[in-house]
C-alpha cells in the first residue's frame, strides 16, 4: 500500500513538473496573399510616392497604428464585390484559434465609427489548398451588428489546415442596414495559433499530444483525409423566384440605402484623405 501511494505521489509530481504547451502563432511573417491590393499615390517634395497596403501587413507582427492606411495594415483595393485574403501556414497544421484585429482608424470601436460595417458579413475557412471551398467553413457572421462586432475577435477553430482564408462579399443584396455597400478587407493582423510544427523549437512532447493525435485519428474534423464530413460553402445564387410589384418597390428602397451609405463612406474616405494629404504638404486643415 506504501509503494502505491509512493508511486501516485511519484507520478502526480512529474505531472506537475511538465511543463505547458502553449499554442504558437502559426501566421507570424507567412507568406500572406489578397485578392486586390489598396495602392495610394500620394504627392510630396515634388515627387510621387505610391503606397501599397500589401497581405503581408496583416501577419508582420505590428498593431499599434490601427488607422487603416497607417502602414501596419492590410487592405482590399475599393469598390469591389468580394474580399479575399489568406496566409499559407506552410504546411498542414493543427490550429487551435484565430485572432482577427480590424482596423478602428485609431477610434473607439462602436456604432459611431465607420469601419465595422465593412467587417460585417465575414467569413473564415482552413483549406489544405488555396480554394476556400476545398476546406471547412471555420466562422460565418450571420449576426453581428455595427454596434455589437467585437474587435479583435477570437474564433475557435479546431482544424488541420495549410491555408487561413478570410472571405467578404456583397454580392447578394440587399444585405441588412448595417452592412457596407461594398466588400472590404482591412486587416491589421491575424494570428492563428496552434500547435508549433514538429521541428519548432518550441514543440514540447507531452502526454495530451499522444491522446489528442489518437482522438484526431477517431475524428472527422482532418480536412485532408475527410474532406468529404467538412462543410462547403458555394456562393450560388438560388433558383430566380417571381417577384411582385411590393417586392420590387422594396427592392428599389433597399438600393436607394444601400446607395445612400456608399456615398456617407465616400465622402469620408474623401474627408480623411484630404486632411492627411493637408497634413503632409504642411497646409492647415480646412476645419
């Protein structure tokens, strides 16, 4: 009975001496790709300087300059109807959560600034190739409002997957009032973490990763080997339904809105533009 206990205590104090495994930002300086890139020229000094808001910024590490053209963010050239973005993890991995840090312009993050209702309406997916479809759905906003979007927000996603896609579209509409008139990524960084590739010096080999690795091999959550359990998500319009003349004068309004918040967007855009543009040629601001 002594040597029981002996061995318990033994075996409880080893447990207690090994040490943690944290999860490890997999994204970090990944190369990163977007389907249209925001490219601004900007006149200084006699000379014409472009400035290129690339995938990159989004997985460089940086987020203390959260305005969306400081520099340390990703973002979607205008005017589009879809907005794509995802880094290359270089290889399968087994990813825990997602941190997703959107652009504030430097504001507080509420109904009253402009930039959430761009961030509405997203998606997330874990591929093991650069098709969204070819992987599983991870998160898709159906619920969020201006005011209630969280920012960053942390979405649990417990897949194996080489690429992380972050998808935006309004190619449907009409879309709730809230949403932007157009699709937008402004990404100030994602990380996604899990566990750290097997040759990263900061893999530890515990105990829980031969029983999560065994519980994996009973799961149908492997993207690569049971693609066919993931869930797909295709952007295909449904069946074209008879619309009557209540549905139409409806749908005039719902464009007359939507028209209405893309020039709101513009004319800020323009505002925010112009004082930046004063503020480097050293002119006073107009207000």
């Amino acid at each position: 009975m002594t040597g029981m206990a002996l061995l318990v205590c033994c075996t409880f104090a080893v447990l207690l001496c090994l040490p943690v495994q944290a999860y490890e930002n997999l994204a970090l300086h990944r190369p990163a790709w977007q389907s249209s890139t925001w490219v601004e020229t900007v006149s200084c000094c006699e000379k014409q300087i472009k400035k290129s808001f690339t995938a990159d910024l989004a997985v460089d590490g940086k987020d203390t300059d959260l305005a969306w053209d400081g520099g340390q963010c990703a973002a979607s050239d205008g005017w589009k109807t879809t907005a794509e973005w995802r880094v290359d993890l270089g290889g399968v991995r087994s990813i825990h959560h997602i941190v997703i840090q959107y652009a504030t312009n430097n504001r507080v993050w509420d109904k009253e600034n402009i930039l959430p209702p761009k961030f509405l309406g997203f998606s997330v997916y874990i591929s093991n190739t650069t098709i969204k479809e070819d992987g599983v759905l991870c998160f898709r906003d159906t619920n969020y409002t201006r005011a209630t979007i969280p920012n960053p927000v942390n979405i649990t996603c417990p897949y194996h997957g080489r690429y992380v896609i972050y998808y935006n579209n309004r190619t449907h509409p009409p879309y709730p009032e809230d949403y932007s008139y157009y699709a937008w990524n402004t990404l100030c960084e994602v990380e996604v973490y899990g566990d750290p590739p097997v040759n990263s010096p900061n893999k530890v080999n515990l105990l829980s990763d031969i029983v999560a690795t065994n519980d994996l091999q009973e799961d149908n959550s492997y993207t690569g080997q049971q693609k066919a359990n993931c869930t797909r998500i295709f952007d295909q319009p449904a069946e074209k339904p008879k619309i009557s003349s209540d549905d139409v004068m409806r749908m005039q309004y719902e464009v007359l809105k939507q028209q209405k918040m893309k020039l709101k967007e513009e004319t800020m855009h323009f505002r925010l533009m112009n004082k930046k543009l004063r503020k480097e040629l050293g002119l006073p601001n107009e207000d």
